[in-house]
C-alpha cells in the first residue's frame, strides 16, 4: 500500500527547532464556544492556550482556562523521560519535551508520535463537537520493556484575560470519580472532571509551578507570567499496542465509553488534505450554537465573540460557498430577531453584538443577495423579501439613530467621536481613523441593496416598490460619481462637508465588487488600477496606501502602538476576496490565473501561524507575517468564496 503524503505533517528536524515550532498553533473547537489551543509542540505561548477552554456563562462573557496543559512521563527501568514543555522567566524552557518528537500531522486530528530509546509513544487529540471535552488517546506503539506513564495536569481556572497566581484561597480538594478525579479550584467555575479509560493511581503532591511565561503576551506589551497549580499526578502501566484515552471535562462520563467516543469523533472529522478541505474545517470552528439553539458565526479565534458586521460579511463564504445552505438559514433566522428587535427599539436578547452600527443592516442585504445567487431568487423572495423592505423602509424614513438618507440620496453617518466602520480602531477614546460624513462603502452597499431589493420586486411584479427603489437608485447613483470619484481615477474613502479624505484605501474597491455598481466601466478599471498598484499584497489589500502620510504596516508592539497601525497599512485577506470578485467582473477568464497565484499567497498559510487557518490580519510589508487573532471568520469565508467564484468562471 502507498502511503500518500499528509498535507499538514512536520518532521523531527522542524518539530525539535523551537524557533520554527513556536510561533505555529493549533486550534481545536466545539459547536459551544469552547476550545482546545496551544502550540503544535504544546507549549504555551499565549494567555489565551489552554488544552480546555470554556465559557462559564454565571461568570462572565469570556472564555476560561481551565486545564492548560498536561504533562505526560515515559518511565522505563526507574528513569522518567518528561514529554511536557513550558517556557519559564529567562527564556528557560523546561522539561524540553519537544526534543522526542519523531513526528507531527494533523490531516484528520493532531497527532504527535514520540520516541524515547525503545519507547514510541503515538498522541492524538480530538474535541467533542457537542460537549466541553477534550480527548488524548495515548497508543504505545513499540516498547522492549516494562512502561509506565504519568500525567500532570496543570490547572489555571481563570479569565483568558487574566492569569493566575499563587495563593491560598485556591481549593485543593478533589474527589475519585470513575477512572480519575474531580476537582475545582474557585467557587463560581464548574467542576473539572479528569479521568481515564483505564484503572489508575491518582498521587495526590500538590504544587505551583511558579514564573511560566507567556511570549506573545510579551510581545503584545501585557503582562507574562502566571503560576500554575498541579494537584498531583495519575500512574498507569501501559503495554506495547495498547490505548488509553484521557478525557477533561466539565461533566461525568462513564470511562467504558471513551475508547468508542474518541473513535466516533476521530471518524466524524474530514481530513484536512488540502487547501480547501483545511477551509472548510476552518469555516466549521467559527459555527457556533446555544442551549436555546440559536446559531452564530463567531467573528474568530480566540478573543472574538459573533458580531454583528462580520457575521453578515461572512456568512455567504462560510455557509453558501460550500454547500451549506441550510446553516445559512439558521445563522440568518438568529440575525433576523436582532434585527428587528434594533428596528422596533427593542433590547436586544441575542448574542450578536453591534447590531447598531450603521453598515450592518447594508451587509445583511448584501448577504442575502449572495444566498439569492446560489438558492434562487423565488427562494429568496419566499423567505427575505419581507426583511429586506423593512431594512429599506427604516433606512429610508430615517429611523436609524446614525444614518440618515439626505436629500443627494447618499447616506449620511458621524463617525466622529465614535468608530462606526470596520476600520474601528480607537486610541485614548478616539476614533484612529475618525470616517464620517458619506462613507464610501456605506454608499456603495446602499446602492447595491436598492437594486437587488428592486430586481427581486421585479419578479414579483411589484411595480410601485420598483419604480419607487429605482428613484432612489438613480439619484443614489448620480450624486455617488459627484460626491465620490477624483480626478485621479480613484474614490475619496469619506466626504463630508468640504473635508475629502484623499487616503488611497480598499474601501473603494466594494463600489467595483457588488452586483450593482454606481461606476461605468471605466470608472470601475481605474478604480481597479488603483487598487492593484497600491494596495494589492500576496495577503490581501492594504488597508492604506504606502503613498499616503500616516502609512503603518507593521503590527507589532505595545496595544496603542498596534491600534495605530491596525487600519493604517496591515493587509487584509477578506479585503482580497472583493477585489478579486471585481477583477473577475472586469476581466473575466483572462484574470484566472492571476487569481490562483493570489490563492497561492493564502495556500502558505496553511503550515505557519495557526495551521489549517487564516489569521486576522498580515503586516502590509514584506515578509507579510501574520497577526492579531489566529483564526479569523471573514478571511477564510472570503477565500472560499473566491475559491468558488474561481470555479465558476472556469467553467
């Protein structure tokens, strides 16, 4: 039998080369909010890692580690061989586990295999997609001898945002559960169940690992160092082909079931063979569920929560692109109460935050027009017509508390002392980039959502409301090309009043990339033109122009340094999405290939930063390293979404 080659595999060599190895991360979720992330050699190098991370809703809005790690030992003739690694004050790195790695891939789940003189241990890890669990299978593939294993697990129990410290208010109780123990450590968290598929020796020496050290928190500006309390360590023998399952949890389980458990969810997970089949795994973590059954897309991993903006600029690539309609639906049928809540002055009783802003409900019309496109129109009309209208009308009377239809037909929105764009960065309570006034984009979308809303009136022979959508268009249209294009081919970012915003940024590229668009052909290629020369990176488009005063592409730093370089140069991938969609609106097949060396930028990042995803943002200059969050919704739904529009002009 041939064996094929894994697509996300890494040899000794890479695995044993810490500077290779720690700045790459692994990312594993469940449909709850919950997640499992560190390091591919588990080391911890973010506050935000922890081997089972979960939301403790009586507590707050954030995620909870409570477990952050467990360490295993090979004991063989008395000598322990620690597989564990942590980095402590002074860049000490201890026990150096890393260095018995033989192997790592992570095509179906992560999987490390380790070797120890004649010991090779196999680790694979899986996270339930319906419970707070985390799964270790550990399989002893070869041993001449008698083997041992201990697990140490080092527990935090605090915010994500926070770290822990030594100290006595610190419960050090546990009890025996089956094959394992329970315990917790502050009152308010949930218990944290640890146990085993075999019968084991739970040693009760408990001790706080002092000065273990977080590097991306040093490099962020924020504090490092957190201690961590170990309550003990478990004791089992293990022989050669045998498998055990280690599972932690905020519930029981009964042992007898994890070896089935780890193989069920190990067989319900596809591998991530490819480019796209890493996508669409990515696309899946971001979904996200309650105990009320609604549906969510949260905005990425591992600080972001579902937001209204992204959600709705995400949703067609995440759900649409592959095939997922039915997901769209749910995620939609969720917004649609925050929507309309917002609409008739109600709170609102969704996780979806940012409803308010002014361009969410244009990037709701936007989303539905994209399921128009792949459901039908008749299906379209059938389930959203009603919302769009009602979206159309609450702009129109001006009923929105800050956008407002002016007598041009441009919407008007105040930006001033307050971000209301995706270009929401603040320092010292400002507005980094304060866009108000007509906002490109805004007006962009506001066009594109009349003509769709007046092409699906069309089909349904309501000629009142298209007559009246397309008089709203026309004078939209006219004052977009007056108020908006320059003398230089390209679209002010903001107008308002005599003060035009001359930055060259991506914004303008949405009056190209919608369906309907206020620009002639020409306009559009010059626009275009602009955009390829000035913005455009392997990564995405820059956020501004190297040519425009203010240019800041690295996003590096202390947290105001980054929040001043956040929109000010940093490429985007999802930004890239809607250029390409215009380019091959403009150019057709004669721009594919163009487009899949774009692709190529992407497919990289497959093996760097967090694997199998795209992170939030890159720096704006060569060598284009990735930043912010490791896994970000709109990038990856934008990619698989040019993916297919790829395909379809192929054929």
């Amino acid at each position: 039998m041939v064996k094929t080659m894994s697509y996300l595999r890494f040899e000794k060599s890479l695995m044993t080369n810490l500077e290779e190895v720690l700045p790459r991360e692994l990312l594993r979720t469940n449909r709850g909010g919950a997640y499992s992330c560190s390091t591919i050699v588990d080391c911890n190098t973010r506050k935000y890692h922890g081997l089972l991370v979960v939301p403790v809703p009586n507590l707050d809005d954030e995620n909870h580690v409570l477990l952050s790690s467990l360490d295993v030992t090979v004991v063989q003739h008395g000598a322990e061989f620690n597989l564990g690694l942590h980095k402590y004050q002074g860049n000490n790195f201890s026990p150096k586990g890393h260095k018995y790695i033989r192997e790592f891939n992570c095509d179906k789940v992560p999987t490390t295999i380790y070797r120890v003189g004649g010991v090779v241990l196999k680790k694979e890890v899986v996270f339930q997609h319906y419970e707070d669990r985390i799964l270790i299978r550990y399989t002893l593939e070869e041993a001449h001898s008698p083997t041992t294993l201990l697990f140490r697990p080092f527990l935090a129990f605090r915010s994500v945002r926070q770290f822990t410290h030594e100290n006595a208010t610190a419960s050090r109780e546990y009890h025996n559960v089956e094959g394992g123990i329970c315990t917790c450590m502050y009152a308010g968290y949930p218990d944290l169940y640890m146990q085993f598929s075999k019968d084991n020796e739970f040693v009760f020496q408990p001790d706080w690992y002092r000065n273990i050290e977080y590097p991306k928190e040093q490099e962020r500006g924020y504090a490092s160092n957190e201690d961590l309390y170990v309550p003990g360590y478990f004791k089992m023998d293990i022989s050669k082909g045998e498998s055990i399952v280690f599972a932690a949890s905020t519930s029981e389980i009964k042992t007898g079931t994890l070896q089935s458990l780890f193989k069920f969810e190990v067989d319900d997970r596809s591998p991530r063979d490819n480019f796209f089949h890493c996508l669409v795994n990515a696309a899946h973590q971001f979904h996200n569920r309650t105990k009320k059954d609604e549906r969510y897309i949260l905005a990425g991993y591992p600080w972001f929560k579902a937001r209204a903006r992204d959600t709705f600029i995400s949703l067609p690539g995440l759900t649409l692109s592959i095939e997922e309609e039915d997901y769209f639906e749910l995620v939609m049928q969720t917004a649609e109460r925050a929507l309309r809540e917002f609409m008739e002055g109600k709170p609102n009783t969704t996780k979806i935050a940012e409803i308010e802003q002014p361009d969410v409900m244009l990037w709701a019309v936007w989303a539905i027009q994209q399921y128009a496109k792949e459901c039908g129109k008749e299906r379209c009309i059938k389930r959203y017509k009603k919302l769009l209208l009602d979206i159309l009308k609450f702009i129109e009377k001006g009923k929105h508390p800050n956008l407002t239809l002016e007598a041009n037909g441009l919407l008007r929105t105040d930006g001033r002392d307050k971000a209301v764009t995706w270009m929401n960065s603040t320092a010292n309570g400002r507005p980094v980039i304060p866009r108000t006034g007509f906002i490109v984009e805004f007006n962009a979308l506001w066009y594109n959502a009349l003509r769709f809303t007046a092409s699906l009136a069309e089909s349904e022979k309501s000629q009142r409301d298209v007559r009246h959508l397309e008089q709203l268009a026309e004078k939209c249209k006219k004052s977009f090309v007056d108020t908006f294009l320059n003398e230089y081919g390209y679209l002010f970012d903001y107008v308002d009043g005599n003060m035009m915003d001359w930055s060259v940024r991506p914004n303008m590229i949405f009056a190209v990339a919608l369906d309907y668009s206020p620009l002639d052909q020409a306009q559009k290629k010059s626009v275009l033109d602009v955009c390829t020369r000035e913005l455009l990176t392997p990564k995405g488009l820059r956020s501004l122009s190297p040519k425009s005063g203010g240019y800041n592409p690295m996003y590096v730093g202390p947290q105001t340094q980054r929040d001043y370089a956040y929109h000010q140069g940093t490429a985007w991938p999802w930004l890239g999405g809607f250029y390409m969609e215009a380019c091959l609106k403009l150019y057709k097949r004669t721009r594919l290939s163009f487009i899949e060396r774009q692709m190529v930028g992407y497919e990289d990042e497959m093996v760097q930063h967090c694997l199998g995803t795209i992170p939030e943002l890159f720096d704006g200059n060569p060598p284009f390293h990735g930043r912010g969050a490791i896994s970000f919704a709109m990038n990856v739904a934008e990619i698989l979404r040019t993916l297919e529009l790829l395909e379809k002009y192929k054929y």
